[in-house]
C-alpha cells in the first residue's frame, strides 16, 4: 500500500518536470492506476480483517477525494494537449 500511494504521487511530480503536456498526462494516468491499485489493496485488507471497518470508510473517502482530483487532472491535460499541434 505504501508503494501504491508512494507511485501516485511520484508519477505526478515525475510528469509535471517532462517537457510536454502529452507525456504529463501520460504519468498522470499511471498514477491514477496507482489509486486503483491502492484502493483495491484497502479492500483486500478490510476483507482479511487487518482494516478495520470504520478506518476502511475513511480511507475510501480520502482516496476518492484523491482520485476524483487526479482523474480531473487527467481530463484536462488530455483535453489540453488534443488541442497542440502533432
């Protein structure tokens, strides 16, 4: 879970230093997949017991903050480098 959510944020910062819109977005959906990886780790920790309940429901709303917010920047650097010249 660590690497997980170590991976989000490091491909972002990693994609904000490219040159280019295109290749930031491309580190930027990477991370999303790393929240998807997170969260599925969450779920399978609530369902061995090792998460409990009440931390599980806390975590998924932080992590959909957090993939909502990521996923919103995915949008809009694809939405942005569609309109760049090839």
């Amino acid at each position: 879970m660590r690497r997980a959510a170590t991976s989000a944020a490091a491909n972002i910062v990693e994609g904000c230093a490219k040159r280019g819109t295109r290749e930031y977005a491309r580190f930027v959906d990477i991370a999303v997949g790393s929240l998807a990886e997170l969260s599925y780790f969450a779920l399978l920790a609530r369902d061995l017991g090792i998460l409990p309940g009440e931390r599980y429901a806390e975590f998924e709303r932080v992590q959909g903050e957090a993939g909502r917010t990521t996923m919103a920047l995915c949008r809009s650097l694809r939405s942005s480098s569609n309109r760049l010249p090839v």
